[in-house]
C-alpha cells in the first residue's frame, strides 16, 4: 500500500495514541490531535501532533474519531456524519449511534425493534422513585448511570441481594454524594451467566468478517472484586458469523447500514443456557480492547482502516488462536487524587529489562529521547497483550512481559483470561454458541 496521510482525533480524553503509532510505524503519515490539556503530552515523541485538527482535514486520507464525547457532551458522530457528506473518509458513528451508548433506553428500544431479547429494565430521574420500584419489586438489579456522569465507571453497580435490598442502600447513597450530576439512570434485572461480548468492524455497509468476541474484566483486583475501573483487561478470540453474532449484532446490520456507521461497534452480553441478553453497546472503539486486536492483526493495520472508511471490503487476517492484554496502571487509578498521582506517578521512568518492545502498547505514555515515561493524569501508562493457540499460552506470554517491565508502584491484574480457562468457553460451547 502506498503512503496515506491518517489524521487522528480525540475530542475529550486522549485514547488513540497506539493505533496512530502502528500506523505511522507502518510507514504512514499520521497527526494525531488531542483536545484535553490535561492529556496534551500523551504520546509525545511516538507520532506527530497537531494542535488544529480541522486544519488537516483536507490534507487525511482518512479521519479516525476514538470516542464518542466531545468534553462532556456527546458529538463525535454528529461531526462525523458532517464530514462524510463533505465526502470525507471518515472512521465514526453517527447521532444515533452515539445514542446507543448515552441512551440506554434507546439502546434497548432498538434491539427490541429489530428483534434481539432484552432483559426488564426501567429509566429513572428520580432517586426516590426507584427506590419504591426496588421495593415494589424486589429482585437483584444492576444500577447503571445515564450521560456524562456513566464515564465515571464505579458507579455502576451489580446487584447481589435477591430482594434488591443493597440496591436500595446504593441508590440512597448515590442521592446523597451524586445527585447534583447523576440526573438518570437505568435499574436492569440482574441475571446470571457467561459475560461475553460481540464486537464487529463496520464499514458502511455490511460487518466485516471474522467477528470478535471478548471478554472483559471491569473490576480492579483479581477475582473481579473491588471497584469498577472501565476495564483491567480483556481476553478475546476471531470466529465466524456464529449463533451468539446472528442473535445479536447480525440483527442490526441492515440499521448500521441505513446509518452509514463505519469503525467498531461492541454489544456486551449475559450469556446462558436460555438466552443471549444485551446489556450495553460501545458504539466505537473499546479500550484496552482495539489495542489487543490490533496486535492480533496479521494485516497491516492501516491499509484495514483505510479500506474500512472508503467502505471497501478489508481483508481482516487475525491470528486463529487466544489473546489476552493486560492494563498496567499506577497510584491512584481507578480514583483521581492529584497529591497522591503527583508523588508517585507523575512522569515516571518506564524502564524495560530486555531490548524487546514486543506486545507492548502504549496508552497514557509519551517518549522523551528515547526514555519511556508515564504522561497525562490518569495513571495507565501501558498495555501489554499475548497471543497463543490456547488461552493459557497467551496469558503466559502476556505475564511473561510485564515481567520484564520495571515502573514504581505498578499494579495489575494478574488472572486475565482465567474465567474462559475456568469453564466460560465449555459452558458457551455446550449451550450452543459457538460454532463455524
């Protein structure tokens, strides 16, 4: 593929630094704009910026959105639908993809349309008003925020009571410490299963095979305990346009289509022996998770995002085993505590113990001649991932890695991928799931 000129751009927080760095070691030009001060240093030194991403819009052969915030409001499909009428190629949503992930009604209003199951769930202004429903129905519920305030993930609450009784204990306290910017939220019946999500690449048209399937681990300590941090790591798989993608995302594809959606779009599911139940989309990239399947990309990553925006047909070659990435985060992530990441984090060293670079990505780092350090404010300087023709071997590469990665006061997660190990993937094969 000849050299193409890819302008990347975060509107809110700074997400995209790797993929812009794979392209641009792939041998093209990349601007990679970042519109948070707070993250402006974030991948310094390993791609090109620039501090006027509308200026260079003529100049990309391709435009590639990371999220869907602008600051704290939704509008990155907006401005991206925008620019394709302009006849720009552009990776993003659209207003009503955006919605899928701020609305959560809507979400589940559009999966009921096109014919996907849902579980009961219910839309709440009102603290006080849940809590009555809580107890005029008793049952175990998952409390999820609505709008800006969901970015803050350990708000999200997973019910364990069977009469709902800690759900309402958690929403009383939310009233009190939340509810100057907790203005919705969604109470979803809880039900019990295998977590899985289904995660396709869009290019306007159709899905572009083979379809991703991963699994997330949200909670900061082993064990999936703790507080909630967006994401510790993932561990995924490439298969075809199996049962647990037909039930789901295959149902949309004609609505994408009408949309003109074109980049990632994942559908996090419950799992089990009666059903398939949608539990949240993410109508754009997911993070740590493009980075994971880019290294499990055996095609070169930049002629896939550009055959995706001009809504051609990529040929998508993965690697047919496991992968597993790790998030390696520093004091005080998940929480912000300026003194606390002042003292222990801020522009640390990153130092490595062999020469390999090999399965190590980037997040929230920038390179200062030659020395890795830690940038920005949020304490997730890197990802580090493996691949393998099974499950364990990619955890033992993955581990294998940070092993040789030396940061004071790293922290991670060490037991990604073991739910699969641990019977996930029997339970999905022997309920039907899985297949050709």
């Amino acid at each position: 593929m000849e050299t193409k000129n890819f302008l990347f751009c975060s509107l809110d927080a700074a997400l995209i630094g790797d993929i812009a760095w794979q392209v641009h070691k792939e041998g093209h030009d990349v601007k990679y704009y970042i519109e948070a001060e707070s993250d402006q240093e974030i991948a310094d030194g390993f791609v090109p910026k620039t501090d006027d991403w509308r200026a260079e819009v003529e100049w990309a052969d391709v435009i590639v959105f990371d999220d869907i915030w602008v600051g704290s409001d939704v509008g990155t499909g907006e401005i991206a639908q925008e620019l394709r009428e302009e006849g720009h190629a552009v990776v993003g949503g659209t207003p009503t993809t955006d919605e899928l992930e701020e609305d959560r009604g809507f979400a589940m209003e559009v999966l009921e349309e096109h014919g996907v199951n849902t579980l009961p769930h219910q839309e709440f202004s009102d603290f006080d008003t849940a809590i009555q429903h809580v107890r005029e129905n008793p049952a175990p519920y998952v409390i999820k925020p609505l709008g800006e305030v969901q970015n803050v993930k350990r708000l999200l609450y997973v019910g364990r009571e069977d009469d709902g009784g800690d759900v309402v204990d958690v929403l009383q306290a939310y009233k009190k410490a939340w509810g100057h910017r907790m203005k919705g939220f969604q109470l979803q019946r809880r039900v019990e299963g295998v977590e899985v999500a289904i995660c396709g690449f869009f290019n306007g048209e159709e899905f572009v095979e083979p379809i991703n399937f991963n699994f997330e681990h949200k909670k900061l300590f082993p064990g999936n305990i703790g507080p909630a941090t967006g994401e510790m790591g993932t561990s995924m798989f490439w298969a075809g346009r199996n049962r647990l993608f037909r039930e789901t995302l295959g149902k949309l594809e004609e609505f994408l289509a009408d949309e003109g959606y074109v980049g990632s779009i994942d559908l996090n599911c419950i799992v089990n022996e009666n059903g398939i139940y949608p539990l949240e989309f993410t109508p754009r990239f997911g993070y740590p998770t493009i980075t994971l399947q880019e290294e499990s990309f055996e095609s070169p990553t930049g002629q896939f995002f550009y055959d995706l925006a001009h809504g051609n047909d990529p040929e998508l070659e993965v690697h047919e085993g496991y992968q597993v990435g790790v998030r390696v985060v520093l004091p005080p992530f998940p929480f912000d505590d300026e003194k606390t990441y002042d003292e222990n984090s801020r522009n640390a060293a990153v130092v490595f113990e062999t020469d390999s670079r090999e399965g190590i990505h980037i997040e929230d780092a920038k390179n200062v001649e030659g020395q890795w350090r830690v940038a920005g404010e949020s304490g997730m300087p890197l990802v580090v991932t493996g691949k393998g023709e099974t499950m364990e071997a990619a955890r033992e590469q993955a581990y294998g890695r940070i092993d040789d990665i030396v940061i004071p006061n790293l922290y991670y997660r060490d037991d990604i991928g073991e739910r699969w190990m641990e019977g996930d993937g029997d339970r999905l094969l022997a309920w039907g799931y899985l297949g050709p």
